[in-house]
C-alpha cells in the first residue's frame, strides 16, 4: 500500500488576519479614536501656533509643518475608511496603520521637544517692585525683564507665552494618547 503526503499545513489552515472596520464602524476601534484625536488636537496645535504669530519660525516651523501635515493625512487617512475606499486598494492596512501612527508619534514627539524649548526659553516680563534673584534680570522702565536661565531667549509677551503653553500641553497630550 502506498502511503499519501501528509497534508501541508499553510494549506490547511487560513492565517488569522485581524482587519480594521469601514464605514462609521471603524471610530469603534482604537486606530478610529486615535485618527480623530490626531485630527483634533492636531488642528488645535496648528490654531494654537498659528495664533501666536509664530515668534520662533526657525523652532515653531516644524512645529507647523508636523500639526499641518498629520492633520491633513489624517483627515484624508480617516476618509478612507469612511467611505469604504480601503476595501479597493489591495495593502495591508493593519501594517499601513501601525507605521502611520508609528511615524505621527515621531514626528510630534520632536515637535513637543521644539514648542517646549521655545516655550520654556520664554522671558517674562514683571513690575519693577518683583524680587527675582535667581535669573538675570534687565529693567527697562516700569518693568523688568526676567530671562532664563541658559543661553537662548525668547521674547514672547503674555499671549503668546500663554498659547504656546496651550500648544505645548497639546502636543504632549498627543503623544500620551
């Protein structure tokens, strides 16, 4: 009697292959909520930054260029799986989410480091009657202005210290999500 080949087993069993859902129900999975956070906070860092009148273009300009760009792929990316588009176009869209997250996570990390650092070089100006003795101070006037400690000053009045302070707690905000 002749013995038959043992069955081959990738043919035997399918590959388990987890797929992200179209149409609304994908803001039920977690890459759903990310995209819309990215999308939200995204146009909140790029509204922020933008109100500030962008004090520090050689920093905050990638700080732009990130919230712009990740708000505009992931507006279109969100789009996608709205409209059902992704069942046509033949990738792997579980390895295409992970990367496009990966890379959103770097990109706003390093824009958090450059809104922080403009943020925190940040000079603040207080009445003359203010004792600060920990920073060099320079007074002009009624008031003083007291610098950082460091080497690197901006100059920012109040609303612009207080909108990149709201940029940079947003942008850490994404990056925690």
């Amino acid at each position: 009697a002749t013995m038959s080949a043992p069955p081959n087993p990738t043919l035997a069993f399918s590959v388990f292959k987890i797929s992200l859902p179209t149409g609304f129900d994908v803001l039920r999975t977690y890459s759903g909520v990310f995209v819309c956070l990215e999308i939200l906070f995204g146009g909140l860092v790029w509204i922020l930054v933008a109100a500030s009148n962008v004090p520090v273009p050689l920093m905050q300009g990638w700080v732009m260029f990130v919230s712009v760009t990740t708000f505009m792929f992931s507006t279109l990316y969100l789009f996608l799986f709205l409209c059902g588009f992704v069942d046509r176009i033949n990738t792997d869209w579980n390895f295409l989410d992970f990367v496009y997250h990966f890379i959103a996570l770097l990109f706003y990390f390093g824009a958090s480091l450059l809104e922080a650092a403009t943020t925190a070089a940040a000079g603040v100006i207080v009445p003359v009657n203010s004792t600060f003795t920990s920073s060099p101070t320079l007074t002009i006037g009624a008031c003083t202005l007291v610098l950082p400690q460091g080497n690197v000053v901006t100059f920012l009045d109040y609303r612009q210290y207080s909108i990149n302070v709201a940029a940079t707690v947003s942008i850490i905000y994404l990056i925690t999500v």
